[in-house]
C-alpha cells in the first residue's frame, strides 16, 4: 500500500516537473488566470478535480492496478 502511494506521488511530481520545466511561461499565466476567479470558483474546481481523482483511482483498482 505504501508503495503505491510513493509511486503515486511520484508520478505526480514527475507530470508537475515536465508542465514547469517545459513551459514555466504558461505555468504563470495559469497562475495569473487562477488569481482572477473568485474563491469559491477555485474551491470548486479544487472539489471537482479531486472527485476526478478518487474516480480514476477507483476505476484503476477496479481493472487490477
């Protein structure tokens, strides 16, 4: 279990390093777009991609991973 969560955050990190690495420009112009909405709109989002996530995990234990 531990495992996979260390591989997990390994991914993430490696994902989030290529976005900063291959485009820091846009990475700040993300940044700058995220600071004009308003706070319940980031919340929201925040929400949203987090159910995204336990979605994809679950689906990926249901085939196995």
């Amino acid at each position: 279990m531990i495992g996979v969560a260390l591989l997990a955050i390994g991914l993430v990190l490696i994902i989030e390093g290529l976005v900063y690495a291959l485009a820091p420009s846009l990475v700040e112009q993300l940044l700058e777009a995220l600071r004009s909405l308003p706070e319940n709109q980031r919340r929201n989002m925040g929400l949203m991609a987090m159910a995204l996530g336990v979605c994809l995990v679950w689906m990926a234990k249901a085939l196995g991973a």
